[in-house]
C-alpha cells in the first residue's frame, strides 16, 4: 500500500503535467525561446547602460572636450577603448579652464598603440598630467592613492598585468603601480602615464621600436572638465565651444545617445526576434491547448461531476500552464544568461558597446519581465481551451454526446 | 431525498428537437435502491445526469433534500455534488494521470471538510478488494477493477445518495454479481441508489423499479413474478419475467 499522506492540488497538477511529457516539453521549449529571446534583449540593454552609467561616474569628469572632427573618435575611445590619436593647441586646455562654470580641468594626450605583450589587441594610452588630474586616482583597484611617478603606469582591468611588473610600449619599459575598477568602457583597454614618460616613450620609438610614434610638441589630445556645484553641464559645455573655437564637447547624455544609437540595432533585432516568437507562439501555443482541452474534456467532466466547480478546473488548467510557463522561462532565462555571461566581452566586442554585468536587481528585472510575458502568453493561449472545456455539460461530455 | 418534477430535457439537434426525457415525476425516499431500466437511448441516463445536478433539465424541477438543484450556483452544486452524491459511471471514469489510491482520494480535493481521509480511501480499497492494487494506475486495471475504484470513489465523501448508470455493462456476470452485491450490503446500510440498466436480471436488486421508453417513465409493480438473480449464466433470468418486462 502506499505511504503518500495527503493528495492535494498540486499533486495532481504535477501528475497531469508528467503525463504528458513530449507535448509538455514542446511548449516548454517554445515559452524557454521566448523568454530567452526577452531576457537577453533586456540583460544587453540593461549591462550596456550600467557600463556607461559606471564609466562616467568614475571618470568623474562632466565633459570631454576633443577637437571639433574628433568627436566621434573621441566617443569611441572612452566607450570601447578603439585605439587613437588625435591632437589640438595645448593653449585650448587655458581657455577651457577660464570658461565660466568650470571647477576643474585636466589634459589628456591619446596613443595608439602597437599590440604589446599585454594584450590581445592594441591599446589606448593616455598620457595625463598627475598634478590637475582628477579622475584616474578615483578609479584606481589596486594600489589606491598612488601618484604615478617617472616610467609608472596605471593600467585598465582589461590589461593582463600585475602591479608590481613591467609593460613595454613602443621599446619603453613602463612599471605599473596600479590597476582600475571595471567600468566596461574603453578605459577597461587603456593604459595611463605622464606627459613626460609619453614624450620620452615618443622621442626613443625612432630606435627602440618598429615604428616610430609621434607627439606633436606643445599639442593635447583631450580636455576632462568638471564643472562647478550648480552648475549645468551641458551649459558650460555650449560655452567652452563658443569661447574655443574648433573644440567638439562630449557629455554623458551625448554618450548615451552614442551607445543607444549602437544598441538600437540589436535591440531592435532581439525585440523583433521576440515579438515574432511571440505572434508565432500564442496561435501555436492555444492549439497545442485547446487540442489538450479537447482530449481531457472527459477527464474534466468528470472532477465536476466529483464535485469540482468551474473555478477548480479553470485554476487546474492554468496551473498547469503556468507551470510549464515557469519552467520553461527559467530554462529560456537560464540558458540566456549563461550564454551572455560566458561570451559577454565577445558580444560587447561584436557590437561595440560598453558593457558589464548588470546589477543583480537589472538581472532581476529582466528575468522577472521576461517571466511575466511569458506567463501572460500562456495565459492568453489558455483562454479558448478554459472556455471551451467550463461551458460543456459535464455529463453529456462524459458519455461522448450519447443522450 | 431526490424529487423530479415534471422533469424534461430537450437537446437540439441540427434543426430538429429531441425530447429526451419527457415530463417525468419521481420521488426517491431515503434508503431506496432505485433502479430505473430501458433500452440503450430511451433517455435514462440523461435523466440520472439531471438528477445528479450534471445536466440542466430543460423544464421541470429536481430537489436533492429539499434543494432545488437547478436555482443553484455552480459551486453550490458541485458542493451537493461533493458531498450528497457519489457517482459511478457506464463508463471507466478515472483521471489516467493518478494511481487507483488517488483517484479514489480524488473527490477529497473537493470536499476538504468532509470525512475523506487517507485511512477511509485504503479502508474503501480493501472493501472492494483492490488492496494489492492500490498504487497501479488505472490503464492497467481490468473492467471490473476499474468500477470497483469508481465504487470506492463515489463512497470516499460518505455521500447519501449513490447514482449509478450502467455500472455493470461491460462486466462479466460473475464480476456483475460481486459488484451488486456490493451495492446491495450498502444500500442495507442505509445508503440511496438510483441506479440505471438496461439489464432486466438486475431488476431484483430494486425496492422500486422503472421503465424508461422514449424519454417517458414509468413504474413497474412490485414483484415481478420469477424474478431472481444468481450466479449462473443464462439462470439469473426467469423467461416470463423478461417477457412482461418488456411488455410494460
């Protein structure tokens, strides 16, 4: 005899769904690509902000001024750490401290590399002045505090060294003494030294290295500003292009824009993905119900002749599509992750955008909306079948019609 | 315990109505075992469907103590469905998916408050003689053993009233017997039967007895001469008796 207790609700939810197991796992696999598709359009979109929300907030700079034509070039090094050189008059770093509304403004010169030992591409090095610098040391991971000093090196996330080792550029042996925060940007890909080492790097690359690199004298690649309390960013930005002429001002909305303009393409790719699984699906999903429905009309039947109310068996019904509506989200979600987390830095590379892993709340939010719509599909295609079986006559259903 | 009135059902079909059943009166008293016989289509099944609250009547009024089934909600009714009756049907009515045990636990589910438990469904499993069987599913039971799991079913609640159509139709006799049986001792034990057949040899098992023809009902007087039901095949039948059956 058997030793089971109680025989309840859920049970027999289980028990029905187990009983058939190939139609089952049809409809867990359609609802798993729909939830897939869902989650990882919203994991995308939700890392790629993050990244950038994280990016800026680190760099702790308000606004990135960079020669008129080089604004996207600009853009490019701070979100994807795409390898550069562009210069203008060191005299544009004077202006834009005099412009009104400005706290605080540094230099930044851009190299462009060769591929170093370090790495598997190129990198972006920036060369900085320490004394008005006021971002980097925010960043730093390892090390935190330290001022680099003659042939120091701070390196991005993204570049394998220890602190503590040496890095060579263009035939110029670099120490690194500290190491920054993932942000996902292109800082994760570059490396930052002085002004001076850069220029002696530059200056020996004639001799020591394979092509030789230069930097223009008395020219800069970039100004980082920060402006004063109260005032707007995107304010003083208008001004330093109208006070300095030939100079491109980047903010963070501007770089949103940038990244969103890149991601639209694939959102719009992973959201069209979805909404045709989608219009594909509920159809799919009510016939393979309402087929369902219509073999357990009988079955049905007979609860309420047992005593079931229409209630019970509509809450049997959407038990066990939801069910499988769960599962299957869970193993779309699950498998969807996995593939983002383990290929992240190729599909961020792919489609050059920031990227990091989103917040667990984001990853909650994507996970916890990819399983509602779901759940609301399953729902909509359980409508017919719900009806179709709650308005037959229980017992003319049991005898097939037969009066 | 169980009183139709004026009770007729009507179903469309195509363009043409069928009266199935067609004004009929009854009253079932408290341990009653009645048994109502007819030819396969006469309409009594769909009559016993009305009486167990399955079929709305399309006139008429059924009372289940009292209740008027048909002004009833939906969960009214499955609530006297629940508790007043146990059913048993023609056919092999068992939810595939769960074992005999469960299914027999089935109607519980329905009834939380009532005296189902898990030591009544064994106890009812082992009165029907399913003890060793209570764990297989019901795709692997025999005819007999399926309506034994109904019969078991249909007492889990303890309802009063116990409605059965065709029960014993696709049994043997032997298995026919046992389960009259069966159904005999608990009408002994206070339980009502309404049961429908249309096997005249179970007419002796009735304290009343009906003939449904074409949707109308009408009662057999009591005895019937040379009626008696035994084991034997092709005995349980006295000739003359079939013969005035069949002429009512």
């Amino acid at each position: 005899m058997s030793k089971t207790h109680e025989f309840r609700f859920f049970r027999l939810v289980a028990r029905n769904l187990a009983h058939r197991p190939y139609r089952n796992i049809a409809t867990v696999f359609i609802i798993a690509i729909i939830a897939g598709t869902l989650f990882a359009s919203q994991y995308l979109m939700s890392g790629a902000e993050q990244s950038l929300d994280a990016g800026i907030s680190r760099m702790g700079a308000d606004i990135l001024v960079v020669p008129e034509r080089y604004a996207a070039a600009g853009q490019s090094v701070i979100l994807t750490g795409t390898p550069t050189s562009f210069f203008f008059e060191d005299s544009v770093f004077e202006k834009v401290t005099r412009v009104q509304g400005v706290a605080k403004a540094s230099p930044q010169i851009y190299i462009a590399t060769l591929f170093a030992s370090c790495c598997a591409a190129p990198v972006q090095m920036i060369a900085i002045d320490p004394e008005s610098d006021f971002t980097i040391s925010a960043w730093l991971k390892r090390n935190p505090g330290v001022v680099p000093g003659v042939d120091d090196i701070i390196i991005g996330n993204s570049v394998i060294q220890n602190v503590g080792r040496d890095l060579i550029f263009y035939g110029h042996t670099f120490h690194v003494v500290g190491i920054l925060e993932k942000t996902g940007m292109g800082v994760d890909n570059a490396v930052f030294t002085r002004f001076e080492d850069a220029s002696v790097m530059a200056n020996e690359s004639g001799t020591k290295a394979v092509r030789k690199v230069t930097i223009p004298e008395g020219m800069i690649s970039a100004v980082l500003v920060k402006v004063l309390p109260g005032a707007s960013p995107a304010e003083v930005a208008l001004e330093i292009q109208r006070q300095v002429p030939g100079t491109k001002t980047i903010l963070p909305d501007g770089l949103l824009n940038a990244v969103s303009g890149q991601l639209s393409a694939v959102t719009r790719l992973l959201s069209g993905s979805t909404i045709a699984v989608t219009v594909v699906s509920i159809p799919l999903l009510g016939i393979i119900s309402a087929m369902v429905a219509d073999e357990r009309r009988r079955e049905v039947s007979l609860l309420r002749a047992l005593g079931a109310t229409r209630l019970f068996v509509v809450r049997l019904i959407l038990a066990e599509s939801f069910s499988l509506a769960i599962i299957g989200s869970f193993i779309g979600i699950g498998t969807a992750a996995a593939i983002l987390v383990a290929f992240q830095d190729y599909i961020a590379y792919t489609l050059k955008i920031p990227f990091i892993l989103p917040s667990p709340l984001a990853l909650l939010a994507a996970g916890g909306g990819a399983l509602l719509l779901s759940i609301g599909i399953v729902g909509l295609s359980s409508l017919y079948p719900v009806v179709l079986i709650t308005s037959s006559e229980p017992y003319m259903a049991l005898r097939g019609g037969e009066l | 315990m169980i009183e139709g009135i004026g009770v007729t059902k009507v179903f469309r079909h195509g363009r043409s109505d069928v009266v199935a059943v067609d004004d009929v009166h009854l009253n079932v008293i408290p341990g009653e075992f009645v048994l109502i016989y007819g030819r396969s289509g006469s309409g009594k099944s769909t009559l016993l469907g009305m009486l167990g609250g399955l079929i709305n009547p399309t006139s008429g009024v059924i009372r289940v103590n009292g209740l008027d089934i048909g002004n009833l909600s939906d969960a009214m009714i499955s609530e006297v469905r629940a508790k007043e009756i146990g059913f048993v049907f023609q056919f092999s009515g068992h939810i595939p998916t769960v074992t005999v045990l469960e299914n027999v636990m089935l109607p519980m589910l329905f009834y939380r408050d009532g005296p189902g438990s898990l030591s009544r469904a064994v106890e009812l499993i082992r009165r029907v003689g399913l003890s060793d069987r209570a764990d297989a599913y019901p795709c692997t039971l025999s005819s007999g053993e399926m309506k034994r799991v109904a019969i078991a079913r249909a007492l889990i609640n303890s309802p009063p009233i116990l409605i059965a159509d065709e029960p014993t139709g696709d049994l043997d006799i032997d298995t026919e017997y046992e389960i009259m049986q069966l159904f005999q001792q608990l009408n002994s034990e206070g339980m009502t039967f309404v049961m429908v057949t249309h096997n005249l040899d179970l007419v002796p098992f009735g304290t009343r007895t009906y003939r449904m023809d074409r949707g109308k009902m009408m009662e057999i007087p009591r005895p019937l001469p040379g009626v008696t039901m035994t084991k034997e095949p092709n005995t349980h039948l006295d000739h003359d008796a079939g013969t005035a059956m069949n002429e009512l």
